[in-house]
C-alpha cells in the first residue's frame, strides 16, 4: 500500500509539473506575442512619422491621427489573430489560406482605415479637395497592405513552428521505435538462443554426469552474458567471442568430433563494442544450417580484426548457401543482423553472405568505428 501511495504521489507531481511547464510557456508566448505586437506598430507608426517630417511640417494633430493608427492596428489585428485561431486558419492548406488572407486583409483594411478617417476629420487634417475620393482609396490600400504584411508574418513564425514540431515529434517517434525494435530483437534472441544451448547438453546428463557439469558451468556463463545484454545495447567484441567458445564448447560436446573450431581476434578488435549476440546468431545459424546437414561435420572460423578505421568479422563454416534465399532473408541469423546493423548504423555498416568456394559459406560484417546512426 505504501509503494502505491508512494508511486501515486510521484505520478501526481510529475503531472503538476508538466502543467506548470506547460503554463509557463503559455505565459512566454503570450508575452513574445505582445512584446511583438506593440513594437511591430510602433516602429512602423514611428518610421512614417519620420520620413513624413522629413520632407514636411507635421502638425501634432496628424500626429495623433498616426496615434490613433497604430492604436486601432493593434485592437483590431489582435482580434484578427482570435478570429484565426478560432476558425484554424495556420492548419489550412496554402491554396485555401491566400484568398482568405487577402479577403480578410481588406476587410481589416476597411475596419482600422474608418475610426482613422473619422479622427482627421474631428482634428480637421488637412485634406486635399479635388483628391479626396482618392485618398480614401490609397488610404485603405495602404492599411490592407500593412495586414497583408502582418499576416505573412504571422502565417510564417506559425508555419516555422509547425515544421519545428513535427520534426521534433519525428525525430521523438523514430528513437522510440528504434529502442521498441532493439529490445524486441533483443528478445528474440535470448530464448531462442538458449533453447539451443540446452538442446546441447541434455543428452550428457545420463550418459557422461562429468562433462555434463562441465556444459552446465559453461551454460552458467552464457545464462550471465544473457542477462548483461538485457542492460546494454553493446557489449565488447572480446566478450562476444568468449560467449561464442563457450557456446561452441557446448556444440562440439553434442557433434564430438563433426565439429571444429578456431576463434582468431586482435587486441584492438576486442575491444570495440557490438550489439550483443550479434555474432553468436550467425554461428549459430552456419552450425544449423550448414555443418549439421553434413554426415562429416565441418569447421566454424571466426576471424576479426580493424582495418581503415573498421572492425571487419568473417565467419567461415562448412556448408553451401543458397543465393537466392538472402532475398528473403532465411536464417534468423540473417534476418536478425540485418536489422540490428540498420537500426543502429544506418547504411553506414554492411552485412555480406556468400559462398567463398564450392564448401565454404563466408559471413562478413564490416561496422565503422565510432559511428552510429
């Protein structure tokens, strides 16, 4: 009941925390919005002020009629802003957002342009006679360029942030089924791997009780290295190797003298990591498939070392292997490399299998050093 409590209280504070993640960058974009909104008119109000006085005296009162501009272009483009993200608008098409904008711009045009109007004729601004129809028109113009502008920038830091997200959510998805489909495949492995290695000893508990404890000790070993992988999503060349003598071990105890072995590795290969069971799947997979279906057995070698920045392992065993079934991926030796090489070097790692000469059957991984999908 305690760990409950305990586990309760843990998931309730991990909530309240969220939330007040979540509220805190609610707060931030709220003020980033009107930090943006107010110094976006501002400045514009401010530059036109200028290049006007710049050329001509600018009486206060069309000061004010500026004031009540950029006044107003805040009000009613903040109310445009609700309007879009009620309506939805940043999650419509391009095609179907450009009329809207456009129509809506001028519409916004004409709603900000009119209490501007109204106040250079309560202040009496100066206004041209023969051009007054005119300068109606260039005045809502003006106003619904402006919204054109807001718009796109608006439409822009949303669509920046839309592709930011997806991208982020991707890149969240893409990890979270790499780790799923690495310890599936791990999974995968140890029970069908030790299923095997039972297989090899349970003939030696009537017949020869000695060996027989012998195999369970080397059996111990590798239920030890099962274990570890489960932790780990690499494990040293050097460690993988030894799993694989004592696997072998326990094979040329059932196939006696069918069976032979050499293990042939570097000090600097050893030490570079691997996915675990990797290696020990494609022995596996030539014992199975290749040397177990020869009346006079056969002979697994494993040679590995590093060249031009590259861990190189080729496995030779007795046997022939058919070209056409690395189509389908037969063996799950195979299958199961291919994926792993994939998962975690992309196409950086190679994975071969071909049959050297007419009795030999070669197994080549190659994987860069220090690299990783």
């Amino acid at each position: 009941m305690v760990t409950i409590s305990i586990s309760k209280d843990l998931a309730l504070a991990e909530k309240q925390s969220i939330s007040s993640h979540e509220k805190i960058v609610v707060v931030n974009r709220k003020k980033l919005y009107w930090i943006s909104q107010i110094t976006g008119w501002v400045v514009l109000i401010t530059v036109n002020l200028l290049i006007i006085s710049s050329f001509e005296d600018l009486p206060f009162n069309r000061v004010i009629v500026w004031i009540v501009l950029g006044i107003c272009g805040i009000i009613f483009t903040h109310l445009y802003r609700i309007y879009l993200k009620k309506h939805n608008w940043t999650n419509l098409p391009l095609k179907k957002i450009i009329p809207r904008v456009l129509v809506a711009s001028f519409i916004l045009g004409v709603i900000i342009f009119t209490p501007v109007f109204a106040s250079s004729l309560l202040l009496d601004v100066e206004r041209n006679a023969k051009h007054f129809t005119a300068s109606i028109a260039a005045g809502i113009i003006n106003i619904t360029s402006i919204s054109v502008v807001w718009s796109l920038i608006y439409f822009s830091i949303h669509y920046f942030e839309n592709y930011k997200r997806a991208e982020i959510e991707s890149l969240i998805f893409e990890a979270a089924v790499k780790d799923f489909e690495l310890k599936t495949l791990k999974a995968q492995l140890n029970p069908h791997f030790m299923f095997n290695a039972m297989n090899s000893i349970r003939a030696l508990i009537e017949e020869d009780p000695d060996r027989a404890k012998d195999a369970i000790t080397k059996l111990s070993s590798l239920f030890r290295y099962a274990l570890k992988i489960e932790r780990t999503e690499t494990v040293p060349l050097g460690e993988e190797l030894q799993t694989i003598q004592d696997y072998l071990d326990l094979e040329k105890i059932r196939f006696e003298e069918r069976l032979n072995y050499k293990i042939i590795s570097t000090p600097d290969a050893d030490r570079v990591e691997i996915p675990p069971m990797m290696v020990q799947t494609l022995v596996e997979n030539g014992i199975k498939h290749g040397i177990s279906k020869i009346t006079n057995g056969g002979e697994i070698k494993i040679d590995s070392n590093i060249s031009d920045a590259k861990l190189h392992i080729k496995i030779r065993n007795t046997g022939k292997f058919k070209e056409e079934s690395i189509k389908i991926s037969s063996g799950f030796g195979i299958s199961n490399t291919k994926h792993r090489l994939s998962l975690l070097y992309g196409e950086n790692a190679s994975f071969t299998i071909k049959n050297e000469n007419h009795n030999i059957v070669l197994t080549e991984i190659i994987i860069p050093l220090g690299d990783s999908k």
